[in-house]
C-alpha cells in the first residue's frame, strides 16, 4: 500500500482502538458501580478527548497545513464561517425532517443514537456539540484528506474522505446522512480554506439535532 494511503488510516485505527478501549473501560465502570448509565456518551467523550490533542500534533509532525494555501488569505472567511453554521442546522433540520416524513426509521434502526440521546442534555452537549465534531474534523479533513490528497486529486480525495466518513458511523441511518454532509464538509473546507469552517458546521449540525431530539422527546 502507497505510504500516504497507510498514513491515512493510522490515526483511523488509531480513533477505533481508543474509541474501543474507552468503551470497555467505562462499560467496566457501570457493571461494577451501576452508576454510570451513559457509557456510549461518556466513552465517546473520552476517547475525543484524548485524540484532539494527538491529531494536532500529528498534523504538525506530519506537515499537514489546517489552511489550504490556495484559499488561505484570499477571500473574506467570515461569511464562509457564517455559512458554514446555518448551512449545518438547516441540513441536520432537513435531514431529520426527511428520516420523519419516509419514515425510514421503520426500515432501519439507529440504537447508537438513542443512546447518545438517553444521555443528561448537559453531556451531550459538551460530547456531541464540542468533542466530537472538534475530533472527526481534525481526523477526517485534517488527517485523512490531508494525506489522501498528497496521492490523488482533491475532488476525489474529498469523495473518498466522505466514504470513510460515511461508513465509520457503523449504521445505515447515520450512513445515509454523513456521506452527503461530508461532500458539503469539504466543500467549505475548500472554500473558507481551513477547518474552522468544517469544524463550525459540525457543531451546528449536531446542535440542531441534540436540541430538536430534547425538545421533541
């Protein structure tokens, strides 16, 4: 395999396996104490925790500019941010809006997100509306298309980066949704020329969707 495709999928593997140990660390914790109810959450948590600081030091030593350098400086990034943060709540809005209509719920289950949903409004805000997204973005548009589009052309790096992206959220639900949110993640990525605006747009995506699933509930 082409060195850049295996630099690709080590801080993947990298996001599985402590993702995997946090889990059974805080699955432990519950069994023993049966105090801890949340353990996705918390697990989820943690483990973004712990990666946000070891993806930025891995865009440092492996080089990978958070600013593209044909964008960077050239175009005016407020609206792009701006953008970037309704263009997330109405595509969470939609999306959900949509999943309701076609009742596709019938057809598929989701038991990761109700879960993470079962969580105190407080957790999931903290995990779900600020790790998270913070975590994914440096891993998915930081990492994986950073060093995916060393080897092929953007566009298709961008595709094969929502692919991933796509796939890793492990349920068709969920499948079904982040491939079209990750074209539009790199979309301003390109245009606003950094992960502020990715990272902006993730947030507000699942801030729209953690507030409407507690309104609602």
């Amino acid at each position: 395999m082409d060195k850049n495709y295996r630099s690709a999928f080590l801080p993947v593997l990298l996001w599985l396996f402590v993702s995997g140990i946090m889990t059974a660390v805080f699955q432990a914790a519950a069994e023993k104490t049966g105090t801890l109810p949340d353990v996705d959450t918390a697990a989820s948590g943690a483990a973004s925790a712990l990666l946000i600081p070891a993806y930025l030091l891995m865009l440092k030593r492996w080089k990978l500019s958070i600013h593209s350098k044909e964008k960077s400086g050239l175009r005016n990034r407020g609206p792009w941010l701006l953008a970037a943060g309704i263009a997330g709540a109405g595509l969470s809005l939609l999306y959900g809006w949509l999943t309701a209509k076609i009742h596709i719920s019938e057809y598929f289950t989701n038991d990761v997100q109700r879960a993470y949903y079962s969580a105190p409004l407080w957790q999931q805000l903290i995990v779900f509306c600020m790790l998270t997204p913070v975590c994914e973005e440096l891993l998915f548009r930081g990492l994986v298309f950073g060093t995916v589009r060393r080897k092929i052309s953007g566009w298709r790096a961008a595709v094969l980066t929502s692919a991933l992206f796509s796939v890793l959220h492990g349920n068709p639900i969920q499948m079904l949704y982040a491939f079209p949110m990750g074209l539009v993640l790199q979309v301003f990525l390109y245009m606003e020329g950094g992960l502020e605006a990715p990272i902006l747009l993730h947030i507000c995506a699942n801030l729209a969707s953690v507030l409407t699933e507690y309104i609602l509930r």
